[in-house]
C-alpha cells in the first residue's frame, strides 16, 4: 500500500503543473496564515458585533460583485484558452478594455438601482437602522472591488500565477490590516467597514498600474482573434450566474443569521467559514491553476492529456486536504478558542462545514469543467438548483437551529450540486472528474 501511494505520489510529482500548484498553494499558504492572524486579531481587539458587520458587508459584496463583474473576472481564463497559440497578450489586452467597460457600465447600473430601495424598508428588514448606509458604501465603491477581482483574475490569464496570488490572497488584506490597527489604536473600530471599502479603491490603483505596465510590452499583430462584446457576454453571462450561486451559496447563511440573530452570531459563524476556507483553498488553487489546461485540451480533442491532467489534479486535491479535515475535526474547541471564548459557539456547525468540504474535495475539477468546456448553461442550471435548496433550507432550519442549520443548509446543498455535475460530465464526455 505504501509503495503504491509512493509511486502515484512519484507519477503526480512529473506533471508540469503540480510545481507551480505547490508554489501556489504555499502562497496561498501564506494567505490563510495572514488571514488567520488577522482575524484573531479582530476577534480580540473589536467587539463581536462590528466583525460581524464587517463579515455581513464581505458577503453582500461577494455576492453584489459577482454580479456586476458578469463573470468576467473568470471568462478572461476561458478566452485565454481560447486564443491558444496566438499573441495571447494582444489578445487578452484587447478583451480587458471590453470587460472594464462592462465593469463600469453595471456598477452605475447597479448604484442607480439601489438608489430606488425604500431605506426603511431595508432598515426593517434586517432590525438595523443603520445597515442601509452600509450597503450604500458598499455599492458605491463597487467598481473598485470589480477592478481588483478582475484585474487578479488577469494577471493569471497572462501566467503571472505568483502575482494574483500574492494579490488575491495576502496585499489584499494589507490596507484593511493597517486600518485596523490604526482604528484600534485612535479608539475609532466603529469605522472598520468603511476602512474595509476605501481599501479596494487603493487596490485597484494599485492592480491597474500593473496590468498597464504588463500590457505594454504587447504588440499589435493582424492575426489576433478578436472577441466581441456579444462573444464576451454570451460566454461570461452564465459564468457569472453560477459565480453568483456559488457566491450566495456561501452568503445566504449570513444574511439569514443576521436576519434572524444578530451581528455577534454572524461573527461567530464567519469564523467557521473562515476556517473552512483552509479546504476550499485548496481545491480552488489547483482548479485554477488547471482550468486553462482543461480549455485547452478539450478544444484540441486531446482527451488523453485531459484525462491524465483531471486525475492528478484530483489526487492532489485529495492528498493535500485529508490532513486538514482531520486536524481540524480533532481539534475544534482549541482552534475556535484562539479567536476568544465566544467563538467556541461555532463548534458543531465547524465541524459540519469541515466533513462536507472533505466530501467535495473528492469531487475534484468539477468546478471548473464545465465552465473551461463550454458547458456554462449546465453549470448554470445545476447551481440555480442548488442555490434554491440552500434557501430553502436556510429559511427553515436557521431561525429554529441558528449556526448549525446554517451549516447544514451550506453542505447539503454543496454536496448536491458537485454530484450532479460529477454524473453531467461523466454521461456527456466520458471523464471522470471523481477520485480516482
């Protein structure tokens, strides 16, 4: 058994991605280990109630931002595949500029729309007088965090995978971090959401001028493929629906909980869903780091180094997750307790959260097939499926069972929606993207 497990580590070590899936996965590393300082930091420092105002307004943006990128912060990946051999920089230059004009045009889209919900009625809504100026801010700087999230999206579409990680997974927290203590130290917490959104706008400053600098070494060449704005709608629109299920999928919990609860409860879940981030980690950096190659190959018909590239990254997703499922599920109290006594409230619904990402590991590149195969519609319908279970569930079990019912609703509904679409690829092209 020993020398078998040798010999598929040996095989999975020769791929040429692994390399750079194990660099990114320590800097991602790194990531977490930012993250999860910070977060104790917060916990400790700041009253419950305002992290889980800061964690309320972090889910709304994921959700809203989704929306408003329409999914091109991860279509650019798809183009990119798409364009093959050709002057991909030029390429990639060119389907930029339509996506920021995008970006743009939903932002004022979106801000204008927001401008005609009736303030008290949001207001009551969630029990909060205040919770409206908070979503206003949000909306208002939503261009920004839509230019950050792309703008790392394509410094991985142009192969500078260490950059966007480094961006999307350590300087992003930087402004946030420095604000926080500084707030910390004025005696001024109560503005941590606000020092929260300003952040993106020096992030996206930041992020421009690299791409810029990036995109000045292209050269202009009659070849290039040249998308349209109807070729980038028509494959980004149903990529950002199912970014959006995936987004809600993962928010609806905390918009429930703060419904239904209160801001402390929200906190005390987040960070449940912070450390189940740990797993998730995983899985999506070897998914990203693949998904090209998937495009790649499966508009070549090389199904055999599509198979072969599915597989290792399946085992490499399985080998480097185990450990952390059984850390964490031997250790819940002790690990929840570093984020102060109140945080071990989140035990049960921790471990619930942790066993379910453990099962979806073993889906391995399910998540991204069929977006890199041109299969959006499908992925569309199943996580619209899905998203609709996880309401319902949460509606039910979150007002009688609070963070454990949120928990429930999350992995139940994530389990569904990665069978199904493990048993779609399966019967449409004969791979299998389970365990194996």
């Amino acid at each position: 058994m020993l020398k078998k497990t040798r010999n598929q580590l040996l095989k999975i070590n020769k791929n040429p991605f692994v390399q750079q899936s194990l660099i990114t996965l320590i800097l991602r590393f790194f990531g977490v280990i930012t993250l999860f300082g910070f977060t104790v930091f917060l916990t400790k420092t700041y009253p419950p109630k305002i992290v889980g105002q800061y964690d309320f307004v972090r889910s709304f943006l994921l959700v809203v931002g989704s929306i408003c990128l329409l999914g091109c912060d991860q279509s650019v990946l798809y183009f990119k595949g798409r364009l093959g051999g050709s002057n991909t920089l030029e390429g990639i230059k060119k389907v930029y500029a339509k996506m920021v004009g995008l970006l743009l045009l939903m932002s004022i889209l979106l801000l204008c729309v927001f401008w005609f919900i009736d303030e008290q009625f949001v207001n009551n809504y969630f029990s909060d007088p205040g919770v409206y100026d908070i979503l206003l801010k949000s909306i208002m700087i939503l261009f920004f965090y839509g230019l950050t999230t792309l703008n790392t999206e394509v410094f991985r579409a142009l192969d500078h995978f260490y950059v966007a990680e480094l961006f999307r997974n350590t300087i992003k927290y930087i402004p946030l971090i420095v604000g926080a203590i500084l707030l910390s130290y004025f005696d001024k917490k109560a503005y941590l959401v606000t020092v929260f959104l300003v952040g993106f706008v020096l992030l996206s400053l930041i992020t421009t001028i690299i791409i810029f600098i990036y995109f000045s070494k292209a050269k202009n060449q009659s070849e290039n493929v040249v998308f349209t704005y109807k070729d980038i709608l028509t494959k980004s629109y149903p990529i950002a629906i199912s970014g959006m299920a995936l987004f809600l999928l993962t928010s609806f919990d905390i918009l429930f909980l703060k419904k239904y609860r209160d801001d402390a409860t929200v906190a005390f879940y987040s960070v449940a869903v912070k450390l189940m981030t740990i797993l998730s980690m995983v899985i999506i950096t070897v998914n990203i780091t693949v998904s090209a190659k998937i495009s790649e190959y499966f508009f070549s018909k090389s199904k055999t180094d599509l198979i072969k590239t599915i597989q290792h990254a399946s085992r490499l997703i399985f080998l480097l997750t185990f450990p952390a499922v059984l850390i964490i599920c031997f250790f819940p109290e002790y690990i929840l307790g570093f984020f102060g006594k109140g945080y071990v409230a989140a035990k049960d619904a921790l471990l619930i959260l942790i066993i379910g990402q453990g099962i979806c590991s073993a889906f391995g590149t399910a998540p991204v097939y069929l977006n890199m195969t041109g299969r959006q519609h499908v992925f569309q319908i199943i996580l619209i499926v899905a998203v609709l279970i996880n309401f319902i569930l949460n509606r039910i079990l979150i007002p009688q069972y609070g963070m454990t019912g949120a928990a429930t609703a999350f992995v139940v509904s994530s389990v569904l929606w990665n069978s199904i679409a493990a048993v779609v690829i399966y019967k449409k092209d004969k791979v299998n993207v389970f365990l194996n």
